[in-house]
C-alpha cells in the first residue's frame, strides 16, 4: 500500500488534495514495474463515499469509510510504502502496519523486485 498526505496540509483544498493523490499514484507504477500490485487507499474509498451519499470531505460518511478501508486494505498488504510529508491517517497505516509485523519502506529504492512466481501449466 502506499501510504501517504491526501487532506493533510491542505486545508481541505480541492486542487491540494487532488496533487497529494497524484503524489501517491506517482509511484504505482514503478510498483507494478517491479512485479508488485500497488494499492492506493483513495482508489478504493473514494468511489464508496461517493456512493454512500458524502456531500463533502470530513463529514459522516466520509470518515465512516476514508481511514477504515485503509484499514482494511492492510490486512491484504505485504508491505507499506510511506512517501514523505504530514499525514495522521498515514501514521497511522504504518503504526497499524508494524502492528501486523508488515515491512514499512520509506523510498520507493527499498521495495526490492517480487520473486518470479511459477507459471502453472
């Protein structure tokens, strides 16, 4: 999972949070280049809040689902890459990460190429 800023610093700006997203997408795809599947929260919450009904960032159906499909989203994970700046929900992936005894990368140069897997015939 990559774990990074989505509201955080930006004062719940539109444009700010659509940069952090880009920020965190920024690195799926050298993730997958490396035989990974990357996985960004947001790819998964944001559809759900929408569909839940949220009129606007914070309120009652957004944090019903934005920080506790992380949640789950780490339960599946192997790994959490946590790319730079301020973000409690971030923190709070990796503590839960640690917590699972899943590996915490802090550069995208330390996520190592996947093992080849066998092909089956």
């Amino acid at each position: 999972m990559i774990s990074g800023p989505y509201r955080g610093g930006t004062n719940d700006d539109p444009i700010l949070i659509k940069n952090n997203l880009e920020k965190l997408e920024e690195f799926a795809l050298e993730i997958f280049n490396k035989g990974h599947v990357p996985m960004v929260g947001e790819w998964l919450a944001l559809p759900l809040i929408k569909l839940a009904g949220s009129q606007k960032i914070g309120d009652e159906q957004w944090e019903r689902i934005q920080y506790p499909i992380a949640h789950r989203i780490l339960e599946k994970c192997d790994a959490v890459l946590r790319i730079k700046g301020e973000s409690k929900g971030a923190d709070q992936d990796v503590k839960i990460a640690k917590e699972r005894g899943l590996i915490i990368y802090y550069h995208i140069d330390e996520i190592p190429a996947a093992e080849k897997s066998l092909t089956i015939k």
